[in-house]
DNA sequence: CCTACCGATCGGTAGG
DNA sequence: CCTACCGATCGGTAGG
C-alpha cells in the first residue's frame, strides 16, 4: 500500500517541517535541511509538495492541526467566562508544554511572513485572527451572560489576553525568564476578575 | 578623505539593512540583496563588515542607535509615573511612526533569533530585556515617589505594558487593523489608571 | 570601491 | 522513494 506509507511519510515531513520552523523560521526550514533531519533524499521530500511554498502552505496546516488537537479541542468548561479563561490556560499550557523546540510556530511564522506578501502571509493572518476573534466572541457571550460589566469592550478585552501570551512566548523565548508564564497567568486572572460583575 | 567616505558608506549600508531585516528578516538580508538595493558590488558591502555575522551584529547596533535617538533620548516629563507615561507614549509613536519598512525591528529580529543561538540573539536579548526592566524600573520609582500602589509588583505591570506595544505591532503588521495603535493606547492607559494612587 | 572567482547550498527537475 | 543533475544564489576571498 504505497498510497499509505505515502501518507505518513508526508505526516513525518510536516512535523519536522513545524519543529525546525519554530525553531528557525518557515524561510529557514530549506528542503535539503529538512531532508538531512529526515534520512531522506530532497526530492524524496519535495516530492510531496508541488513547490517550497506549498510545503510552507501545508507546514501552516499542520501546525494548525496540532493547535486545534492541543487547544481548541481540549477547551472545556461552561460558555461564558468559564470558558474564556479555559481559552487562555490551555492556550498558555500548549506554549509552556514546548509543542515546538522554538515557542510557539504562529508567533515566529507571524514575525517572518508580516512583511512578506503572498499566500503564507495571508492563511497566518486569517488563522491568527480566527483564533484572537474567538477570545473575542466568547468575552462578549460572557457580556451577554451577564458575566462580565456592560461597558468592557470585548475586543479591548481579547486584545489584552492575547498580548499577555504573546508576550510570555517572547520573554520566555528570547529572554528565557522562567517566570514568564506565572507572569501571563497573573495578567490574565487580574484583568478577568477586573471586568468580572 | 577616504575614511571619512568609508564610513558614509557603512551608515548606508546598516540603514537599508534595517530597514530589509524589519521586512525580511536578518537572515533574509543577504550581501547580494542588500549590493543590489544600494548599487553597489558584494565585496563593496562585505568589505566594511569582517563576515556576515558582524554585518549582523552592526545592523542590531544601527537599530538601536535609531531607538535610543528616537525613543530614549526623546522622552520627556518627572520622573515617576508621568516618565512612565511618556516611554509608552513614544515606543508606540515610534512603532506607528513607521521607521522601519516592516514594523518594530527588534520584535522581528527576537522572533527570528530566539532558536539561534549565538552572538546576534545575546545582544538581542540584551537589548530589549534593557528596554523592558527600565520601563520596570521607572515603575518603581513611580511606586516609591507614592504615585503607584503598593501592592502592585513593578515588574508585572512592565510586562502588561511592554505586552500591549508587542501586540500591536502584531497586530498592525500581520492583521493590518488600523485600531492597534488605539487598542494599545487604551489598554496602556486603563492599567496605569488602576494603579494609580 | 570594483571584477572575477571559489565551493556550498538553494529550489526544482529528469529519469528511473 | 532514489541518484544525478540544472541554473541561481549564498558567504566570502584574491587581486587590483
């Protein structure tokens, strides 16, 4: 069944494909680097992509995937502001539990491609916006619940949450400050609990 | 004076080069592109640089002589939390002043160096933890002239407040919102706000 | 500052 | 999936 082995081979790319992007950027992952780490030849890599860009495209899926299996799907609690909070910890869980060597993949992919136009740009822009707009919606369900004070902006509110992430994948990355988490942890339960009615 | 032509040069050099690296990365500035964009030869650029790595280094340094013209030396108003004010203020001025083709140079350059490790990423950590513990320190004096409660911790309130500039320049690079200035702005301003005394 | 060049690596293809 | 190869570009050097 070489459809299969196929299938897998391409699953067994795309992993180290997201790992060494986190690490060293989408740009940087070059196919004879990427065929080095696996034990293969370069065209037995690109051999599965039309061309770079889509092994980029399809390295953007990938880690997509893995966010949606670690995060989205592993969010639990009632609607509302339960749930807005569990948005926040298992998103700062998957960052802290170094799914990637190199932090999280859309906060290195976001600064590589922001001045980069083209199709990667664009599906990490439409991603990360998904995700920054469902903090959003669900503060604003919390709003409606009666949950969280009338005159917040649920906006402002998941721009706020979303920065203290960001942020801790910087300082805990680049300044390797062991308390960045507690830190992000800490903004995010005093700016909750401050709008909380 | 052909010494004093040579350093001419080299300030031209470091200014497209930062200018590139905030677009395309530091990696993606390579001595061909960057020959090319002043009309000059690669060894003509080479020559001032003793490799691609120093160019590197030179180029972080070029960055933050513009930041510390830019935003350090162009801070005003008391010490304490006016001081404090006034950094946020103009980091963000700076940001959306657009100096750099593709926002923020150092939160490109963190992002891209932060699995590297070497001698670029030291000094890139070494320069934005500066920026980020004088904005901490500001806000203990702040605290200790009586302007800032004091049960906050310093440090914490320098790390919301360099998080809500970080996410902006993501959020303006990358989603292209032209509310990320605002956003930052007023986030910045409600949690001075809260602390104040 | 230039031209001319070095070996290595880039993305990608031909052919099997 | 492989070897063998293409032209282009990489960082860098020799020599002027």
């Amino acid at each position: 069944m070489p459809k299969q082995r196929s299938t897998h081979t391409r699953q067994l790319i795309l992993d180290k494909a997201t790992d060494l992007a986190s690490l060293e950027g989408l740009e940087g992952v070059s196919i004879g680097r990427l065929a080095d780490a696996l034990g293969m030849s370069k065209s037995g890599v690109i051999g599965h992509f039309a061309s770079k860009q889509d092994l980029q495209l399809a390295t953007v899926e990938a880690a997509r995937e893995r966010f949606e299996s670690e995060v989205l799907d592993a969010i639990e609690g009632e609607p509302g502001i339960e749930r807005l909070r569990a948005m926040t910890e298992r998103w700062i869980q998957y960052i802290e539990g170094e799914h990637f060597s190199g932090g999280c993949f859309f906060w290195a992919a976001s600064a590589e491609f922001d001045g980069r136009p083209g199709a990667v740009r664009d599906r990490l822009a439409e991603l990360t916006a998904l995700w920054l707009d469902a903090i959003g919606a669900e503060a604003r369900l919390a709003q409606r619940l009666g949950e969280i004070d009338d005159g917040e902006d649920p906006a402002q509110l998941a721009f706020e949450l979303h920065a203290y992430v960001q942020e801790a994948n910087w300082s805990y990355q680049l300044l390797e400050r062991a308390d960045s988490f507690t830190r992000a942890r800490r903004a995010v339960e005093s700016r909750i609990a401050r709008v909380s009615i």
